[in-house]
C-alpha cells in the first residue's frame, strides 16, 4: 500500500520533473500493457494480437474527434467501447482453441484488421490518420495545456490500474486462476470456462482500447504501426520484462521498452563515448536486434521479470503489492 | 461464359496460379507442423528461416559463384544446421516450461534474425534469376506457363509427400509421433530421443528454408521477406490443423488455390481472404479441418 | 526553448528511417549527405558552428514525433529535416508548424504535405505523388501510349497514385482501360499481372513502390508481360533498379527528381557518397545535400536562425545546385524543380556499375507540379 | 553369487526442489522377482524412474549387470536391458494399439523377447482392439498393453509399476500367472506394487520404503513373521 | 417422483463400430449406493462419460429426476446435480483447500462474473466450506496449498468439492484407485458418510469396497449388463465368477 502511495505522489509530480508528453506516452503504454498482463497472467492465453485494440480504437477515436466533432471524452469512450467490441467478436473465435493456437488466431485476425484499416479510406493508409485536436473536456476544460492533459491521461491510467487489480481480486478473478489451473475440473464444477474466458478477454481488449483511444489524444495522430503485429509483440515483451502476472510488472516493463526504444539513440552514443566503443554507436540504428536479444534474454534467463525478481527476493507477506 | 466474373478461359490459368503459390504455403505449414509435433513450439522464426534459405541461395551466387542447383542443397543443408544450433543452445532448455515460451523465444530470434540481416544487407533486397535450365515458358493452352513456376510445384510437392510417407508409414515415423505425446517414455524404451528432437527441428528448418530457396527467384530477396508471409502460414495452420501431416499439405494447397481465385474475383479482399476462412473454419470445426483435438 | 534561436550553434536534426525499409534510399546515407553539404558549406554560418544531430524512427509517427518535440524543446534545433514514410513526415510537420522551426522534407511522397497538412513552415522538397504520376502520364502520352492499366497497391498512397495519373491520362487524350488492386506486401503477383495482359493495354503502370513494385517486375518479366507491355514504374528508386538488376528491368519507365548520372556536378558527388557507402546516392539523399545548402544560404541570407526570417528567406531564393536548377520554394511550401522520365538501359547498354538510366523526358517544375490555384493549402491566399 | 542383475546404493533423487529419495539401496538377483512396497508418496515409483534417469536429479549409484548407469542418458540406461512399465501407463494416443505394441525397439543388450503371438494369447482384448488408437482402449485394456509392450523387447530386468492396479480380478489372476512364467523364463523383475495379495504369492523378496529409504528387507520365507511389522508399516 | 432417481433406456454407445456400451438399462434408487463393476474395457467409464454428457449415446436415453436430460450440455448436467469424479485427482494445486472448496460454492452464490466486486464477499462462503472439509476430515488443512497434501487426501479434497456443489448424484470412477490400504479405507468410509441424503454411483474394482458400502450392483460385460443384485447375489453369480471375479474370488475379495 505504501508503495502505491509513493506511486501515486510520484505520478502527480511527474510532469514538473519528466517532460509530459513523454510521460503521458508511456502512461498510456503503461495500460495497455497492463490489460495486457490481465490475460497473460490471470488466465494463461498469450494473444498476439493485442495491438488490433490498441490502434482499432485510436483511429475510431480519432476519427470521431477529428472528423465528427465529438468532444475528448465522447471520442475515448466510443474508441474504448470499439475495442471492447472487437474484443468480443476476436474471443469469441479465438476462445475455442487453446494455448498456441489461441495465439496463433488472435495474431491472425489482427492482422486481418490491419488490412482493414490500412485500405480503409479515413485511416490516411500510411500517412495516418493526422492532426487530431486535443479540443475541451466535456466541452469545457481545454486540454491543448500539456499538463492539463497530463493530469486526465494519469486519472484514466490510475482508474485502469485499479480496475485491473479489483478484477484480479473478485469472484470473478477466483474463477479465472481455478480455470488456468485446471481447466476440466472447473467445467464439472459447473463452470462455463468459456464465457469466463471470454469476459476476461474484453476487459483486456477494452483497457487496451482506452490506452489507445487516450494515446491518440496526447500524440495528436494515429497510424498504422499501433494496428501492426509488431506493436502486439512489443506489449508481450514488456509484459514479459516487467513480470508476467504481477501487477505493478507491466507498468515498470512498458517504461523500461518505452525508453529503450525512444533513447537507444542516446544509450548506444553513450555507451560508446563512456566504454570508447564505437560500434555502441550503431546501437541507434538497431533497435530490433537489441529487442530481439532482450526478447531472448528474458524467456531463457529472466522468465519472472523485473517486478517478478523483485517479489521472490522480498520476504513474504509484502507480495501483496505484486 | 464466365464464374464469378470471372471468364472462365482465364479460371484454369488462376487456379495453377494459385497452387504455385499453395505449395509454399504447403512446405511452410508442413515444416511447422513437424516441429510443433515433437518440439511442442510454434516456430515464429520460421518466415527468417525461409529468408535465410533465400538470402544463401543468393549469397552462394554472389560470394561464391555457387549456382541455383548447389545452393538448394546447400542453403537448406546451412539452414538446418543452424536450427540444429538453435535447438541446442536455447530451445533445449524450454521443453519443460509453458509451449508459450518456445513462440516468444522465437519471435525474440526472428528480430534478431531479421535485424542482423537488415543492417548487413539494407532492406531494398537482391536480384536473383532463375537457372538457365528453368527459365523461359511453356505454353499450355490456356496460359504460357513460366517454366520455373512449374518446377517449384513439382519440387514442393515431391518434398512434401516424401516428408509425409516418413513420418506415416516408417518405424522412424512412429517414434516421432510416440515423442511427439512423450518423449521422456520413449527415451525411456532406448531411444535416442534428444537428437531426434534436435534433427527434427534442424529438418523443420531446413523445410523453411527450401522454400526460401524456391522462392529467391520469384520473389523479391529481402530480409523481410518473411515475416508477412508467416502470419498467412500460421492462419493456414490453424484452418488445417495441427493433427496431421497431410492436413498440414493439403491446405496448404487449397488455401493457395482459393487465394488465387480471390485475386480475380474480388482483388481487395485476397489480402483477407485466409484469415476470412480461418474465422469461418473456427466457427464450423473448432479443431481445424485435420485437427486431432478433443 | 527559444534560447537556440541566435546563439548558440546551428544545429539541423535529421530524422528519417535508418534501419527499416526505406534506410537504403534515404538512412544513414541521407544523414551522411547533409553533414557532407555542412563541410562543403564550411561548418559554420553567421560565425556559429554547424551541428547535425540524427535519430532513426523507425517508420514509427510516435518517435518522429516525440524526437521533433523532443530536439526542439530541449535540443536546441533550429531546423528539422525529414525522410521518408509519409506518416512521421506529416507529424514532424505539424510539431514543427506548431512550435515555429523550418521543416524541410525529402523523402516523404505523400501531396498532403503542401496541401490539406501544410505549415509555414513545410518545405516539401524532392517529389510527390502528384508530380511522378503527372510527369509519367504525360510523357508516356506524348510518346504515344495511350492505353493505360493501372497495377495498384490498396492502399491511400497507391490510390493517389493511380487518381492523379488517370486524370492526366485521360486529360492528355489516352484513356485507362483498366486497373487492378493488390493488397499491400502481397507475396505473389502473377495473377494481377495476367489480368493486366488480359486487358489489351499498352501502359502497365505500375502505383506502387518498394518490395511491392520489385515483385510485379519479376514476375511481369517471367510471364512475358514485357514483350506485350511497357512497363512505367511510378514511384521507383534507383535502389529497386539496382536490386532487380537490368535483366529484368531494361526499358522500364520510371520518374524520378535526380540521376546520379545526369551532370558532371552530380556525377562529382556521386562519386563521393559511393567511396562511403559501395553504392550511387538516390535523388533523396541528393536532395538532403542540397536541402541543406539550401537552408544554410537561407540562414546566411536572413542573418538569423529565426524561423519566420528564414523561410521568408527561403521563399526568395532560386536554387541552383546538383540537385537542380532554377528550384524555387512556393508559398504552400513545395520545391519547384525538373523532374524527369527515365529509361532503363538494357545490360548490354549500361556500361559501368550503376549506370542504369538513360533520359527520355524533362520537365519543368510548373509542369510537373500541381498549380498553386488547385492547391488545398489554407495558406495560399486565392 | 553372479553380479546383481540390479545394484542400488545411496540413491538420492529430487523433483525440481523437492527432495525424494534419501538414500535407498536395493539388489536384484538375476532370474529374482522382487516388491518394492510402502504407502503413497513413499517414493517407490520415483525409485522406479530414478533407475530409467526420469527424476528431475539423481545422485549415487545405480549399476546394471555390474555396469555403473547414474551418469548415464535415459536411452542408455535403457539399452543396458531394462524395460520399464510406468505407474500412468503411457500409452500412445497417436499410435494404434498394435503400433504401440511394436513401438519399443528390440535391445541389444536384452536377451529373447516374446512374440506377438504369445502376447496377443495372454492379452486377447488387445488382439480385439488391435486397430484403434492407443488411448482409446480402456482403462485396463491400457495397463495391458503398457506391460505388453515391454515383454516384446527382450529386456532381461523389467521394472513394473502398479501394474494390477484398475485391472479386474481375473486379469489381475492372469497378471499373476504371466509374470510366473515370465520368472520361469528367466526375466528379472522389479514390481511396485500395492496389491498386496497379488505381490505376496510372486516375489521373492521384499523392500518396505518409507519417506525415500528402505525400512525394511525380508526374504519371502519370513512373509509370516513380518506381517505384524508389515501391518504396522503398510496398514494393511 | 418415481424412486428411481437415474433411468437410462437402452443406451449405447458406438466408436465406429465397436459397440461399447450396448443396450443398457440402468435403473439407480434415490439414496443408494449403486457399484457398477465389470471386466476391462466393460464399458463403465464410457458409460460415465454418456451419463455426464463428455460423450454423446449413439441411441437410448438418459432420465435424471424423471427430466430427460439426454440432450444436455456437461455444465447443464453438473447444474442439475449430477457430478462426477475423474479417474485422476482433480484439484486446483495451486489454490488453498480453502479456496478449492469455496470456488466450487461461489457458482450458487451468482456473483461469479462480477468482476468489480470484492472477493470479500466470498468470504461469507467460509463457514460452509470449513464445515465442508470438516466432513471429510480436511478441516486442520484449510489454509495449505493443495498439491502439498498426499494423494488420499488430495482425494478427499476432491469429493469435498464436489459435495459443495450439493450434488443430488455423485459419479466416482475408481474412487480409490492407486491408493494405499489407510487411503482406501478413509475414502471409503467417507463415500459411506457423505452418502446420507445422495444418490452415489461409483465404478470400482475394489471388491472389498464394493463389499462393504455398495447396495446394488451392476455387472457390465462387453457393454452389456451381465447381472444385477445385491453384493453376496452377484458375487455368487457363476456368470459373473467367470467374467470378472475369477475363481479365486472369495479369496481375492480379503485381498484389498
Ligand atoms: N513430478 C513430481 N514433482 C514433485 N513431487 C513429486 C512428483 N512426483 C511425485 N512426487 C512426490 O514424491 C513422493 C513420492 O512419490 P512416488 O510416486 O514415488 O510415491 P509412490 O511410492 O509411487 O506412491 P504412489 O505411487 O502409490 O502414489 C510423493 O510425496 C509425491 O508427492
Ligand atoms: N473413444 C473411444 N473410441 C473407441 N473405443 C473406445 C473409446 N472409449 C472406449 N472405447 C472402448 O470401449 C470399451 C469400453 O471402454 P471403458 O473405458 O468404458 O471400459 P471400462 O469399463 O472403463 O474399463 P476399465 O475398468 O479398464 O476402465 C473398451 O473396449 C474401449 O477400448
Ligand atoms: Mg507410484
Ligand atoms: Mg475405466
């Protein structure tokens, strides 16, 4: 609790010290990772099409905003609400296969709405869908004040934060761990596993889908790489990084992948002028490759995460926060 | 006279169109299949796989003179050695956790894979052309069918029925599918089960990487050239089902041939098409079309 | 923020793809140009240093966008210079408009940037979709083509394409039989082409680029559809030449801003960036070396790094270099300049390594370029 | 006395952390049948896959006809002439009934197998059921054809574990019988079993495990006067 | 109600071609333990299967309550009341016995998909679940993980859950297969206990089990019912001697 505490203080101060919009990027990544870990850690399916959420309802979003008029707060809902709908539509197909083949599904339609979104004609194909205005919450509040947005992205990644955390801790979430641990016996207690399954899916579509549609307020644009597999894969690993299944993992994972990918220009130039090495500064240049081996280093190495480490090494009883 | 649109002069043409393009997909989903059968991995790394096989194929010409014909032995012969590596450094040691790490672990391999390549080679690809003996067309009536196409459906389909005949009908075979349920059982009855899991995913590979071989002249030779083909490969994997080998071929090929037609009947959805299927197939027949799940 | 303006070094940040798809044709080459342009220039201008920062955004509008952001509110950069992917173009831009610093663009092809999107600040300089489909079309008419079918990816970039050579087509007097979508990285393409053959056209055009176009030339060249057809390549880099090799590409048609063969100023150049790189520069990285000579006179001529002074600047001057002659910068913020048909040279005609085009057509900025009236640029007073 | 067909000594065997075994010892006589008794979770079957190298982590000493096998692969162990029924049966879904009949490959190091002939005559419902797939044979049917397998290969020391477990009584008679003749034949054999009737008539010898270690090792000649202990260790 | 809680009328089952279960007429009396024994490869399991739905009869139906419920799903079935054991324990391992129990009672309590409520509202659960595990002797246990607990109890587990669903009908296959002798008589003597006001049908091959609880029997053979009647009736059924017991079966019957 007291590190929640110090969490929070520390989010409210933040746009003073950090520069908003970068911190207002990473909080929304930070979600989406989060509704991410809802169904890797609490349920075992591992989807691998996570960002058909993310960038469905950024372009609904933006779209709504940019082209309807529609106020901040209209724009957010009606992108969450897509994604959730999507979500409902993708689990339910993908739902009735397990373990690999679940991913292989999820990984499969989503890339089938990427085409979708690519032919589309209000998507921009790849010029994106540009310049989204900020405009006033409920019409009033404008949100064109970094630190005013700062302050409505930081509540919505709070709100989603806790839901998550009240999901994993409600008869719902008791559900869920008896079905990842034994999938039979939960059907012979009378337990429709697969609607369960399911409902786990949408929340974490939907979340994933408020991470995206707030996204697009803050970057004032949506394009095709939030709707590509490449970005599902980039919320895997930060999961993975963070700790799967722990709650604060994915936030510390999507910061950690965050900046690796927006600073590993100033880390390889770095690295290079402190150790005189000078092929640190190609680093820039190959930000897949140290991906990839960080991909590789956490599922041989490092499977519980930064977070997972973390908690084995606390004595017992203050797991609580993981 | 026409189907869909389409006049049916130009159908036969389509359609043998389509199955040059299924046999791909066949060799691909059977190299999966195979791997995932014994590995229990779902080998993301296999679109790089089939890259390589293309870029050696390329590379041979390039830096050693080594033409089509050598390289098709060779590239693949690379290919599986590399995997036999991959298997023995790093896959190895995730047989006994959750099949989920071997798929992520992988993905982890293929930007690696891809990255290498990318900052070595650039992106914008090589040329390659097909060998003298296949280049040039024939004309069959209703269509002037390039030469090379045609070999690259012979070859597939070779590769793919002798893979299938081993793993069916031989004694080999069994004992792949008997460590596909539990190899730890059937080490325990005096075989050699390790190196048979390391063979299998050098030769799952080594299929990749055929393919890529097949492809080099056909397509362009990237680096990236794999990774948007795999996504297709894993929906025709899902339609078909991991249950069986001929599952995995036959699919291949109809998915091939359907998304042919697709292109004439209605170009813009030949991008969706399989995945269209994919969800269709889930609907009617959870387990794929060849699936052997409960 | 403002404290960069005036003192303090010059400092130009280059942003582009230096590691995906596009990082051949513009990438760490581009960069290289520009800070060769700096040492032609003499590294230093009003007395201050020349300083080029770069970064990679990986085709990602976020990083482009956050960089830009990122340079210019801490960075101290005075201008911003971006490469290509049309989507982190139209972001850069926008930040930039926002927060008033020169952007210069060179790789991106997407019109947008001078009409619907354009700042005060937007200088598109090497090409876009609309001159290559308008310098295509036309020329390809007047050598008697007239029988059009488009081959076209499926997606917005395509379908400008394919929009804006059709309309010069048809108002030039050919006429588009017909035209076939392909969804974009589509693994095969021999049953579109055979569409195409089927079609009875003359022009094979083909609205695409990249991996996209490498592959429709294959596999037009197997199945003989280059015996039939001419084939015109819309968007086409000397790069895609060079990867397909002249066996499956002599007498392609392709529009392009610069050949690194065309005068013996470019020529000089292209000599230099190919004893850093093992390969010819393409007109983009050409147009990075000019663009920054371009900016830096601006800068010199303004007497300050002021945004607003120098793209005043910037709008007066003509621009004579190796990259073209007579360019002028017009108030929607597009680079006048020739643009120019290529022919691809058969194997027994190229010479040397690289020597793949030999010129059909030229024309003039005003003629390959929409005009001022039809631009949708809000800034262009009518 | 010939070289044990069967050497155990100071055997410790660990699942992931958990350690099972501490210690145990056991020798085998070639041509001898003998019981591995104990409650549940005494580590009898874990006794078991510690000489095929199935356990997590094995340490000590495990010597096949005189030849030391701890540091051996499962395969190898395998080759030395063991044949090895396990507790879950194992059958082969993928596999036909006769597929998994023919599965083990005949060992080099094992002597004269029996021939399918023989088998099919001990086990009819698996002659019956010759086609169908592994798993889908009953829950007997499996524990038959999981003993049967192993007979075929002509390993000379078969490990069995529970194998009259789920098996009606006049199978279980047959079992009996079977492994009379088998011991007739000269097999070595090693049974876990908790059928204690079923044990008693066949083995010569018995351990007793408790928690990992062998409490106890009595001859078949003493059955009568151990009962009592038997009783207290087993419940029986 | 008639007091036959359990009808099926010739129900059969074929795998493609083999017939497995043929023709089977079972009748169950409310409040009964009834044992359905049989040779290997009978058909008990199967049966089971039919019963709770996991498969689907190729004829014959199935009368529950005097409901036909042939056209059930598996979960509609366990909601009737009829549950089933599995030949293998079934628990969550890495639940508290607590938890294991209190899942199972959740599913009355109708707040399963709740997901922004407390779980402190199951806690309301908690006396009916200690009271659970009390019957079967867990109680002391409550808060240790279950894949820590031995086999025989992990068993006893397993019925508590499957009590908490207040089953009308309970299924156990093999109940005490692969047990020790301790195990097999707490196993049993809870079976005994937890029969009062349940219905229980168990396939077992535990003569001493069937011996000392089971009411009424059912002998299946080659799919079919060979004999039914009480224990000392079958059991001297020359038929079923031959079939199944085999001629030591007297004897054999101390055996367990
Ligand atoms: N895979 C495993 N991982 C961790 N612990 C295990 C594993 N298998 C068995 N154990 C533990 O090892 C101990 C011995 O198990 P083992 O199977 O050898 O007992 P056993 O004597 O065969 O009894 P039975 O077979 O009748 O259950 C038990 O406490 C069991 O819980
Ligand atoms: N899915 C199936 N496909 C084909 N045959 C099957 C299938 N399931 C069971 N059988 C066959 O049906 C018969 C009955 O099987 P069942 O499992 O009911 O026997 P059982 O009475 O439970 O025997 P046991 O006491 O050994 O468990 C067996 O011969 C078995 O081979
Ligand atoms: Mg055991
Ligand atoms: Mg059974």
């Amino acid at each position: 609790m007291a590190l929640y505490g110090v969490l929070l203080l520390a989010g409210l101060a933040a746009p003073f010290v950090v520069y908003p919009v970068l911190m207002m990027k990473l909080l929304c990544f930070a979600l989406f990772a989060c509704a991410f870990n809802l169904l890797i850690g609490y349920t075992g399916l591992l989807s691998f099409g996570h960002a058909a959420f993310l960038g469905g309802a950024g372009y609904i979003t933006g779209y709504v905003i940019q082209s309807l008029g529609a106020t901040p707060e209209i724009g957010i809902l009606l992108g969450t609400a897509f994604a959730a709908l999507v979500g409902l539509v993708m689990g339910w197909l993908a739902i009735r296969r397990t373990g690999i083949y679940f991913t292989m599904i999820t990984l499969a339609l989503a890339q089938m709405l990427f085409f979708v979104w690519l032919q589309a004609p209000f998507t921009g194909g790849e010029d994106g869908l540009q310049g989204v205005p900020r405009g006033k919450l409920f019409g009033l509040l404008s949100l064109q004040d970094d630190v005013h947005l700062y302050y409505l992205v930081f509540a919505i990644f709070v709100f989603g934060f806790w839901l998550v955390r009240r999901v994993i801790h409600s008869p719902f979430g008791q559900v869920l761990q008896a079905i990842k641990e034994n999938e039979p016996r939960a059907v012979s207690l009378g337990y429709d596993v697969n609607r369960f399954k399911l409902l786990a899916f949408v929340l974490s579509a939907a979340l994933s889908g408020l991470a995206g549609s707030t996204k697009v307020l803050v970057m004032g644009f949506e394009t095709l790489t939030d709707a590509q597999w490449t970005m599902s894969g980039t919320v895997v690993l930060m999961t993975l990084v963070g700790g799967m299944g722990t709650l604060l993992g994915p936030v510390v994972g999507a910061f950690v992948i965050m900046i690796l990918e927006n600073k590993m220009g100033e880390i390889g130039s770095g690295l290079a002028s402190v150790t005189g090495i000078e092929w640190f500064n190609q680093l820039g240049e190959s930000v897949t490759i140290v991906t990839g081996f960080i991909f590789v280093i956490c599922v041989m190495a490092f499977r519980r995460g930064i977070v997972g480490e973390i908690l084995v090494r606390l004595p017992k009883g203050k797991s609580s926060t993981g | 006279m026409e189907f869909f649109g389409v006049p049916l002069a130009a159908l036969p043409s389509q359609l043998l169109l389509g199955l040059v393009n299924g046999s791909f997909y066949a060799i691909l989903s059977l190299g999966l299949a195979v791997i995932f059968g014994l590995l229990n991995v779902i080998n993301f790394s296999h679109g790089a796989m089939f890259m390589l096989g293309a870029m050696l194929t390329w590379m041979g010409l390039q830096y050693a003179g080594a033409p089509y014909w050598v390289m098709i032995f060779v590239a693949p012969a690379i290919v599986g050695l590399f995997g036999i590596l991959i298997e023995r450094l790093l896959l190895r040691h995730l047989y006994k956790l959750d099949h989920l790490y071997g798929l992520l672990l992988t993905f982890g391999l293929v930007l690696i894979i891809e990255g290498v390549f990318r900052s070595i080679y650039g992106a914008s690809g090589q040329s390659y052309s097909a060998p003298e003996a296949l280049s040039g067309a024939t004309d069959l009536g209703f269509m002037v069918l390039p030469n090379y196409r045609a070999w690259v459906v012979v070859a597939s389909l070779v590769v793919c029925f002798a893979t299938w005949f081993v793993i069916e009908k031989t004694k080999l075979g069994a004992y792949l599918r008997a460590g596909t349920e539990n190899p730890r059982l059937v080490e325990a009855f005096g075989i050699n089960v390790p190196v048979m899991v390391m063979l299998t995913y050098g030769f799952g590979v080594a299929l990749a990487a055929f393919a890529g071989v097949l492809a080099a002249p056909v397509m362009q030779v990237t680096p990236l050239m794999g990774t948007n083909l795999i996504i297709v490969v894993f929906a025709v994997v899902v339609i078909g089902g991991m249950g069986s080998i001929m599952g995995a071929i036959v699919t291949g090929l109809a998915l091939g041939v359907i998304e042919g037609l697709t292109r004439v009947i209605y170009p813009p959805g030949s991008a969706t098409v399989v995945f269209v299927i994919m969800a269709i197939v889930l609907l009617v027949r959870p387990a794929g079309l060849f699936g052997k799940e409960k | 923020a403002a404290s960069a303006q005036g003192t303090g070094p010059v400092r130009i940040g280059f942003i582009t793809d230096m590691s995906g798809v596009y990082a051949d044709i513009d990438g760490q080459g581009g960069g290289e140009a520009i800070k060769m342009a700096v040492a032609d220039f003499g590294g230093k201008v009003l007395g201050r240093p020349i300083e080029v920062v770069t970064a990679d955004h990986q085709n990602k509008a976020d990083i482009a966008a956050s960089k830009a952001r990122e340079w210019i509110d801490k960075g101290g950069v005075t201008a911003i210079f971006g490469g290509t992917n049309s989507g982190t173009a139209i972001a850069t831009a926008k930040i930039a408009g926002e927060k008033k610093r020169v952007y210069f663009n060179m790789g991106a092809g997407s019109s947008r940037l001078t009409n619907e999107e354009c700042t005060p600040y937007t200088v598109h300089y090497a090409y876009d979709t609309v001159a290559l489909a308008r310098v295509a079309g036309k020329a390809m008419i007047q050598r008697g083509d007239k029988n059009w079918y488009f081959l076209t990816a499926d997606y917005a970039f395509g379908h400008s394409l394919e929009q804006d050579a059709s309309e010069i087509v048809k108002s030039s007097g050919g006429k588009v039989v017909g035209s076939v979508r392909h969804p974009l990285g589509a693994s095969d393409f021999s049953s579109f082409l055979l569409q195409a053959q089927s079609s009875g056209a003359n022009v094979l055009a083909l609205a695409n680029a990249g991996g996209d176009f490498v592959n429709s030339v294959k596999a037009a060249k197997e199945f003989g559809i280059t015996k039939k057809m001419k084939l015109a390549g819309l968007l086409v880099f000397i790069n895609d030449i060079h990867s397909l090799g002249l066996k499956d590409t002599a007498g392609l048609l392709v529009t392009d801003s610069w050949y690194w063969d065309q005068d013996a100023e470019s020529r000089k150049f292209a000599q230099r960036f190919f004893a850093k790189f093992k390969r010819m520069p393409s007109s983009i990285q050409a147009a990075d070396y000019s663009a920054t000579l371009t900016y830096l006179n601006a800068v010199k001529a303004a007497g300050t790094d002021d945004a607003d002074k120098v793209m005043e600047a910037l709008r007066k001057t003509k621009i004579n270099d190796l990259y073209t002659k007579g360019g002028t910068i017009r108030a929607d913020g597009k680079m006048l300049h020739d643009m120019y048909l290529m022919q691809v040279k058969s194997p027994s005609e190229s010479k040397t390594p690289w020597d793949y085009y030999k010129q059909v057509a030229k024309f003039s900025g005003d003629q390959a370029y929409n005009s001022l009236a039809e631009s949708k640029c809000p800034l262009v007073k009518k | 006395m010939s070289t044990p067909a069967l050497e155990i000594t100071d055997l410790h065997a660990w699942y992931g952390e958990s350690h099972i075994l501490h210690g145990a010892r056991l020798v085998v006589h070639p041509g001898e049948v003998v019981t591995l008794l104990g409650r549940n979770g005494a580590g009898r079957t874990t006794t078991m896959r510690a000489i095929m190298g199935l356990v997590g982590k094995r340490q000590g000493s495990i010597k096949v006809a005189g030849q030391e096998t701890i540091h051996m692969p499962t395969y190898k162990v395998a080759r030395c002439g063991l044949g090895y029924c396990p507790e879950e049966r194992g059958i082969f879904a993928s596999l036909s009934c006769e597929e998994n009949l023919m599965l083990p490959p005949a060992l080099s190091g094992g002597g004269k197998g029996m021939s399918v002939a023989e088998i099919y005559e001990m086990f009819p419902n698996l002659q019956e059921r010759r086609h169908s797939p592994g798993t889908r044979l009953s829950g007997g049917e499996q524990q038959m054809l999981a003993v049967a397998r192993i007979l075929r290969t002509g390993a000379t020391v078969l490990l069995l574990d529970e194998i009259s477990e789920g098996l009606a009584p006049v199978i279980v008679q047959a079992l009996a019988r079977m492994i009379q003749a088998l011991k007739a034949r000269g097999f070595t054999i090693v049974m876990v079993e908790q059928n204690f009737r079923f044990a008693a008539p066949l083995a010569d010898r018995f351990y007793v495990m408790e928690h990992g270690q062998i409490a106890l090792e009595f001859e078949a000649r003493e059955l009568a006067e151990r009962q009592t202990m038997l009783n207290a260790l087993l419940g029986v | 109600m008639s007091d036959f809680i359990l009808e099926t009328e010739h129900l059969s089952k074929e795998f493609k071609g083999f017939v497995a279960v043929n023709d089977v007429d079972l009748q169950v009396r409310r409040g009964s333990i009834h044992a359905l024994i049989g040779p290997n490869g009978a058909g008990k399991t199967t049966c089971f299967n039919l019963l709770t739905k996991f498969l689907t009869p190729t004829r014959g139906r199935i009368v529950f309550n005097g409901v036909d419920i042939t056209g059930d799903k598996p979960a509609q079935i366990a909601r009737r009341g009829v549950i089933r054991s599995f030949q293998i324990s079934a628990v969550f391992p890495h639940m508290t016995v607590l938890d294991n129990v209190r899942v199972a009672l959740q599913r009355q309590l109708g707040v399963s998909y709740r997901f922004w409520m407390r779980d402190a509202v199951l806690n309301q659960l908690n006396d009916r679940s200690l009271d659970l595990l009390e019957q079967v002797g867990l109680r002391e246990f409550a808060s240790e993980l279950a894949v820590n607990l031995p086999y025989g109890r992990k068993r006893a587990l397993e019925i508590a859950t499957t009590l908490a669903m207040e089953p009308e009908l309970m299924l156990l296959d093999e109940p005490t297969q692969g047990m020790g002798h301790e195990d097999v008589d707490l196993v049993t003597s809870l079976i005994k206990r937890v029969s009062q006001g349940r219905t229980i049908l168990m396939v077992e091959h535990n003569m001493k089990v069937i011996a000392s609880i089971a009411d009424q029997i059912t002998v299946l053979q080659r799919g079919a019912v060979l004999a039914e009647g009480a224990y000392d009736e079958v059991s001297r059924n020359p038929k079923v001697m031959e079939a199944y017991m085999g001629v030591e079966a007297s004897e054999l019957e101390g055996a367990h």
